[in-house]
C-alpha cells in the first residue's frame, strides 16, 4: 500500500497504466456544446416612438450574443422602456378645467 494512494479494494477493475482516465475516453459522456448564436428572424414593427423603438433595436443584440450575454441586453432594454414610460409621465397633459368651464351654461335645446 502507497502512503499517497490507497490501494483498490479487491476485485476491483483499474486501468493499465498510461491508459486514458475514464471521462476522456472514447463514447464518455460529455456536456452538451451551446450551438452558435444565431438571428431568431423577430419582426420588429416601429411603434412611432422614437425611445420605444430603440429599446426594441437594442433588443435584437441579443441575436448575436451567447445566452449568458442576454441578460446585459435585456436588462439595458428594460431600463429604456422605463425611461419612455417616465417620459411619458413628465409631459404636461391638457389644463385642469378651471371656475370658467364650470360657470358656463350647459348646452340646450336649439332655439332658432
């Protein structure tokens, strides 16, 4: 018996010296390759919001990246939406209706 290395049990089946380490050999198993990034053909339709589209551009790097690289892309894109939606909230809308509309006579039948 080694002082490194245990010696097998009895019976038990070792390669022969020089011999390949099991999960190198030949029909082992091995972790499936990621396949190659590649366009998905999406459709982008333009919305008519300038920060909307952009958003939807940025989206399709993620065509071209690896999958642990979609995060960043979607992440970033999110961040975009989020901004428009703000944008959209900051814009002044239509006046409050002040005394003068509520002091106005109500329309009525036409009397001509």
């Amino acid at each position: 018996m080694s002082e490194t290395m245990p010696e097998a049990p009895a019976g038990a089946a070792t390669a022969p010296e020089g011999a390949e380490p099991p999960e190198a050999a030949e029909g082992a198993f091995q972790a499936p390759q990621e396949p190659e990034p590649h366009p998905l053909g999406v459709v982008r339709t333009p919305t008519g919001n300038a920060d909307v589209d952009a958003a939807l551009e940025r989206l399709a790097d993620a065509d071209e990246l690896p999958t642990e690289g979609h995060v960043e892309v979607y992440e970033d894109a999110h961040g975009q939406l989020r901004g428009a939606l703000e944008e959209l909230d900051r814009r002044p809308g239509p006046p409050p209706p002040g005394p003068a509309a509520a002091a106005a006579p109500a329309p009525g039948p036409y009397r001509g």
